[in-house]
C-alpha cells in the first residue's frame, strides 16, 4: 500500500524527492521498493535515521490540528479506525 500510493504522489503531483518515515521506515524491503519508484519518476529518495524511524506520534497529533483548524472534528463516541482507508478517500481539506 506504502508503495502504490507514493506511486500516485509522484505521479500526479511531479515532485521531486521522496522522504521515508515512521516505524516503516526501518524495513529494509520497503526502502528499496521505494528508492525504485524514487528512480522510476527521477525523484531523489532519502530515508530517516533508524533513530528517528519510528511512529510518528508528532505527525498524527498535527494532522488532527490541521483537520481541527480546518472546521472537521469527529466526536469520540462516532470515532473508529479504518484498517482499509484508502487515502483517496480521505477529506484533505487544507490541501488544494
């Protein structure tokens, strides 16, 4: 899943360098999977310290902020988790 939706990003925003991060970070099957595609869309392609290569804590709590700031809130007793969520699916609205 990691890989098809760098895939995407690359594909249809033509950036031009691919951080890895977070607890997957630390697979060693999956940096390679990644620095392929990286090549693929001649993108540089760079990977976290393996200190700094786990779950990021930081990145869901400013997630939530950019989520609160942008008028979506979810009450906790309608919250759940989505073990499929495609990121496609997912209301960005901060982004345009």
């Amino acid at each position: 899943m990691v890989t098809e939706v760098t895939e995407r990003a690359l594909a249809h925003t033509e950036k031009k360098e691919v951080l890895l991060t977070g607890g997957v970070a630390a697979n060693k099957r999956l940096q390679s999977m990644i620095k392929v595609i990286a090549e693929e869309h001649e993108a540089n392609f760079n990977v976290v310290p393996r200190e700094f290569a786990t779950d990021n804590g930081a990145m869901i709590a400013w997630t939530g902020a950019l989520a609160y700031m942008h008028g979506l809130s979810t009450p906790i007793g309608e919250s759940s988790v989505r073990l499929r969520w495609r990121i496609e699916k997912v209301d960005i609205p901060w982004i345009k």
